[in-house]
C-alpha cells in the first residue's frame, strides 16, 4: 500500500457520534486556518458515520495538524488522522472501498442485488397478470359463435381501459412490495403544493421556452445564477467542449491569483473571475478561460476533483461568454462610432503603448496656467519655433510625472519594459498584468481629483488613487480585482469632459513600497498612504535583498529553502523556477530566489554562503545578489553610452534646425546631420552628437518619450565608428565592390546602346 500524498485535506477517523461540522472545525482551528469541516452523514436517516474530512489553507498547516491530533483523544474517542486520497489516486494507493455506503464493496453490491431482486418481483406479477389476461381474452375470442354476442364488435378494442387497468395494476403491485405506508407520508404545505403546480407547469411546454430563445437569440444568462446555468452538466462534458471552464467548491478566501497559479501550469489563461455577493464576499465559484480549447481540456481533466486550500475542486466546461461587438454593416452607426465600438471590444488586450502620453493642448494648457499666461503666448510663432517650444513643454511634463510617481513608490521603468516587451512580441506579450492597477491616460489639463476619483470610485472600493501635478496622467488601484474589471470595461474610451480616456492594465511589481489604507469620508474610496517599512518593502532596481540561488536539486522545495534562510533574517519570499513538461506537469528548473525583508539579513546570508556553500538535498548551491533587468529597445549591445544618438520617426517636416534646437537645450552640439534622399527631402531620421557622453545621456532620457511635429521620437544610441587599420580594410574593401559592381553595369549599358 503506497502511502498519501501530502495535500491540504486530511483524512479524520473514530469521531464521536455527536460531533458535528461546526465543533469539528472548532477543534482542528488550532493548528491553522480551516477552510472545510465536514462529517460524513447517511443519505437516509442522516446520522454519523464517525469520520470526516478537514481542509486547511495550506499543505504546510495541513502537515503540522496531521502530526499534532493524531493518535490524540476527541473527547472520549482516539482519533486517527491521515492525508485524504483523491478518488483518481485510490487505485494507485491501494486503497479499496468496505462500507454499504460505498460503490465497490461487497456491503454495497450485496444491499443493491437485494434491491434489484425487489424491482424484478414487481415485473414478474406484472408480468403474470398480463399473461392470464391474454389467455382469457384468447379464450373469449375462439369460443363458438353461437355463444358469442352478435352484436359485439370485435374490431374495436378499448385501449383507454386497457391501458388504464394496466397501470392500475402496476401500481397497485408497487404498492403492495413497498416498504412505506401511507403513515410516514407527510401532508404538504400550502407552498409546497403551490410550488409543485409552478413545477408541473413549466414542464408541460419546454420546447416553446426553447424555440423563443432560440429566434429571439439572446442569452439571459447572468453570472450570480452560473451555479445553475453556466456549468455543463456531466452528461453533456464529453458532447460539449469550449475554452471557458467553470470551477465551484472555491474556498471563500481564495483570491483570483490563486486560481491562476493553478490553471496556468496547463496554458496560457485568458482571464480569471470569482463572482463577489452584495457584501464583497466570494461566492465560493469561478470561472477561468484559456486561449484554447486543447489547454482547457487539460486543465479539466487534470484539475477536477484535486484538493486545493482544504477543499475539493469540481471543474466543468461553461458556456462561452457572450461577446458583445458592433455590426458593421449598421446604417444607423457612423464611422467614428464604429471605431470606439471596436476600441473598447479591444480594450483588454495585453497591449501597452506610451506610458507617458500627454495630449499636445494639456502640455500648452498647463504650461499657460502656470505661467499664467494665455494659450495663444505659449504657441505665438514670434517667439521661436512652435513645434519645438511644444516638444520641450512636453518633456518637461514627463519628467515631472515620472518624478512624482517615483517618489510615490511607482515604478515607471516597469511600464516602459512592458511596452517595450510588448513591441517586440507583435501583442503576444509574456509580460504579467497587474489585476487592479489601473494607469489612466489621455486626461485634459483641467481634471479634477475628486471628480476622477468619483467616477472610478462608483465601481468599487479604491486602495490608492495618484494624479500627477500636470493632471495629464493618473494611476489607480482597486481592492477586488471584479471591481477593477468592471471600472476598465465600463470607462475605457469612454469621454471624461471633452476626451476620452485612455486605460491601460499596469504591470505587476509596479509599486516599489507597500501602502496603509486610511478612510476618507469619500464613499467607496480609501485613500492610500506610503510608509517606509522594511517588511513591505518591494526589491528596488538593485535587488540588494534578493539573493539568486543555482545549482538546486530537482526535489528541493521552497519550505526547505525556507528553513535553511530563515536563521540569517525575517524572509518576504521564497521562490523556486519552475517550467511545465510535455505532459502537462510542473517541474522546477534548478534556480530559485530567497527575498530578505532586510538588506543585512541579505547581505548577512550571502557573506555566509561565500565562506562556505551552503549545502541543500545533496547539491552545493552557488549564491549571488539577484540582478533585476529591463529591456531597453534603446541600449546598445554592450550596454555603453556614446556621445551620438540616431533619432528616428522624425518628421518630414522637421529641418535641421528644428533638431538643433530641440537637441540643444541639453548641451552643446557637435554635429547634427540628416541623411537625405535624391530629390532633397530627408529620410526620416537623424545623427545629433554632442561634446560629452553625459549631455547625451541626458537628452537621451529626456526626448525617448516627446513628440515632434505630432510624431513619437524614437531614440537609439549610435555605433563609436572604429578607425583601426582593420576596420579601414573592410570599408575600403566594401567601396571596392559597390564600385567595380557599378562599371559593371555602365559597361553593360554601353554594350546594350550600341
């Protein structure tokens, strides 16, 4: 017999009689957090069957409680506690089924052939009595004509009494081989008997309430009912298949992200949701949708019926969510609304774009109310280029944001290496989004704090709220991850004053400090105040206290990890890199990382390790402090700055001197050129170079997020151009080629001509 594995749910045996769900979660609550407390109960009198099951939040509260009340006394009763056997893992585990009350045992088939032999009873006096009435009708029918009625017709037969004493027969024979007498029937109630009528009726025309829905082609299915309507029942599961998958039995703590750390190990999840009550309470279901069908699948047969947080999970096919788009072919629709239509059915794409847009009038507009001023001064052309005076205002702006929500513990270079991320993989991006953060864009220099606030405030409860001074940009997080959902579907593109909004799902980690929510007499909204705590502290750029561990073993678990790096300092993590194999299953991939709450513990551990390596399930563990990196589409190869920039997306009618002046507000230009095509015009691209490689650092981090003549400037540092003897050589010999190449093909012309 092969010993349980190590689950969340334990196994309880001998409880006493009395005992019922809510003592004996009571009693097991000392060891840790008790999501599920059942006693098994008899289907017909409803008494205990002396065992029952306990789940508990983690696997590692469900150990400690396993070895604490095992072979201790529940009252008067000596309890035996084991790990619970999914019913896919009995086989395995060698485990095979003794009670009546169980499919498998002798008890049960014994009591069912007993049953059985009952029904067959009843079918063979029915039997009988059909036989003897068919002899006397045989009988009735060959006797002489003379004794025979002539004035019977014996073409006519009387169906409805034949059938109805036949089934008075039935049931009469039913009657008297039952075990129930009309003593224990109990009289109904008057709603009872009201509620069996409203039954009777709704059966009586099924096909009508079909055919309606079917020519009306709506779908009132709502997400509250999806107990009822949304699961696919058993039958149906092997007719019926989708990407969309329905989960109950949920533990009422679990949060959406648990969810799909589970669901994830078989594909890409789409998108996560658990349905909150009118208390914000879990409604103990949910539903997961996957990109497509093949990994749903995998995921039903490999996630129903397995133990997660104390209890057990029942996973079917749902129905497919319906999609809500905008006909194209509709008259009554004009083009522009055709298109805000489709943007906001695109709206939750993964697809990140400027994280620091600023509208050109909100950048004029905010520069004109500070310097008090009128609109028309800022874009007077007497006092210089316009475009560039605009370009510079902008970059302005954005350092100001950027400033601001660095300070507020936002981390703005996670956004920009999510957008990047997201460019180079052509809207397939791997980068993780945030479920609750919200980044707002595309606001008009006149928003109002309390305003926005409100508007998003009206979907559910706010944890944090930020608008930069420019009131050009604002991020936003909710509590519940439902909320937040609602608000981005409701709000995206829609008009907020005189524009709209532009929303947009910031990426995961992008908080650098933890928050402390206070009330505000705002209804629905909590505002959020940053702290300096080390415990909440999140990794900084540096990573001083993250240690990266290699080398580990295959069977190393974070609860070792744990326990090793527990003694240096109060841990905040532990993770180990895991990767799925080609049959569906999670395995680790030999590196992990260990997160201080402290920078000495860190430092501390990582001191230690280097004196001696640290040794783990057999294997010597290399430690290193963990080094976070961004991918900049702008930095060079071998991550070097130069004193030249390429700047490309310029404008065509952009001049030379529009660059200059633009470049040169951050220091003393070298050189400034523009490739230029036959016919005079430029290429779209320039070479800015200036004296020193720290000037063109600075313009470099100030103009990668401006605008030119409405055009988007994308800024890439330039090649050191080598003068070495060697790279001289394959120059000259490059001008070589295209040369003789060009005789070649003048000689040829020549030939053709005479």
């Amino acid at each position: 017999m092969t010993l349980p594995v190590e689950t969340t749910r334990l196994y309880v045996r001998n409880l006493p009689t009395y005992v019922d769900n809510a003592r004996l979660r009571a009693h097991f609550e000392s060891q840790g957090e008790v999501t599920d407390a059942a006693v098994v109960l008899t289907k017909a009198d409803k008494k205990s069957r002396r065992f029952g099951f306990v789940g508990y939040k983690t696997s590692d509260q469900a150990r400690r409680a396993c070895a604490y009340f095992h072979q201790t006394y529940f009252d008067s009763c000596k309890l035996n506690v084991s790990f619970a056997v999914p019913k896919a893992e009995e086989s395995v585990c060698g485990i095979r089924p003794w009670s009546k009350y169980s499919s498998g045992s002798s008890q049960f088939a014994a009591l069912h052939n007993t049953n059985e032999k009952k029904r067959k009873l009843v079918k063979g006096q029915v039997a009988g009595t059909n036989s003897t009435n068919d002899f006397e009708e045989f009988a009735e029918t060959m006797k002489a004509r003379s004794k025979a009625r002539f004035w019977a017709n014996d073409d006519v037969q009387n169906f409805d009494t034949n059938q109805k004493s036949e089934e008075d027969r039935i049931k009469a024979a039913e009657t008297s081989n039952s075990d129930t007498s009309e003593d224990t029937m109990h009289p109904l109630s008057d709603m009872e008997y009201l509620r069996s009528k409203a039954a009777k009726c709704d059966n009586k025309a099924p096909t009508l309430r079909v055919k309606e829905a079917s020519d009306k082609s709506i779908s009132t299915t709502s997400e509250p009912e999806a107990t009822q309507v949304d699961g696919i029942t058993a039958q149906n599961k092997a007719d019926y298949a989708c990407n969309r998958l329905f989960v109950r039995n949920l533990p009422f703590s679990a949060v959406e992200e648990d969810l799909r750390t589970i669901f994830e190990a078989f594909g890409k999840v789409a998108e996560v949701h658990i349905p909150l009550d009118e208390t914000k309470r879990r409604k103990g279901f949910g539903f997961v949708s996957f990109d497509t069908v093949s990994d749903a699948q995998k995921a039903l047969q490999n996630v129903d019926g397995i133990a997660f947080q104390g209890r057990v999970l029942y996973v079917t096919f749902a129905e497919a969510k319906p999609e809500i788009t905008a006909d194209p072919l509709d008259k009554n629709l004009s083009y522009r609304e055709k298109k805000t239509l489709e943007k906001q059915a695109n709206a939750n794409q993964p697809i990140g774009w400027n994280a620091s847009h600023i509208r050109s009038d909100a950048a004029v507009g905010t520069l004109a109310n500070r310097m008090g001023i009128a609109r028309s001064d800022v874009l007077s052309q007497e006092h210089g280029n316009m475009a560039v005076r605009l370009a510079l205002c902008e970059t302005m702006l954005v350092k100001e944001n950027k400033d601001f929500f660095s300070n507020h513990g936002v981390d703005l270079s996670a956004i920009q290496g999510a957008l990047l991320s997201d460019s180079k993989s052509n809207a397939k991006s791997d980068i993780m989004r945030s479920t609750t953060v919200i980044l707002i864009k595309n606001l008009p220099h006149t928003t109002e704090e309390d305003e926005l606030c409100q508007k998003f405030g009206t979907f559910g409860q706010i944890l944090k709220f930020l608008l930069a001074p420019s009131r050009t940009v604002a991020l936003i997080e909710f509590v519940e991850a439902s909320e937040a959902r609602k608000a981005f579907r409701s709000l995206a593109y829609r008009k907020y004053q005189h524009v709209p909004l532009y929303l947009e799902w910031a990426p995961l980690h992008v908080f650098t400090t933890k928050t402390v929510d206070i009330q505000t007499s705002k209804p629905g909204v909590v505002k959020a105040d940053l702290i300096d705590e080390q415990i909440g502290e999140a990794p900084c750029m540096e990573l001083r206290n993250t240690l990266c561990l290699k080398n580990l073993s295959f069977t190393t678990r974070e609860s070792t990890l744990e326990t090793y790096f527990s003694k240096f300092g109060k841990l905040r993590k532990v993770t180990i890199a895991k990767s799925r194999d080609k049959r569906g299953g999670i395995l680790s991939m030999g590196f992990g990382f260990v997160e201080f709450a402290d920078e000495n513990d860190a430092q501390r551990a990582l001191s230690a390790s280097e004196q001696s390596s640290p040794i783990i399930d057999g294997h010597s563990l290399r430690v290193t402090l963990s080094q976070k990196k961004v991918e900049r589409k702008t930095s060079d190869k071998d991550g070097k700055s130069t004193s030249k920039i390429i700047i490309r997306n310029v404008a065509f009618e952009a001049t030379v001197h529009d660059i200059r002046s633009l470049c040169g507000a951050f220091g003393q230009l070298k050189r400034v050129r523009m490739p230029k095509k036959f016919d005079g015009r430029h290429r779209g691209f320039a070479f800015v170079e200036f004296m020193t490689e720290q000037e063109a650092k600075d313009a470099f981090n100030s103009l990668c997020k401006s605008h030119l003549y409405g055009r988007h400037l994308v800024l890439e540092w330039a090649e050191e151009e080598e003068n070495s003897v060697e790279s001289l050589r394959v120059k000259a010999k490059r001008d070589l080629l295209s040369l003789s190449t060009s005789q070649k093909s003048v000689q040829e012309e020549d030939d053709f001509s005479e």
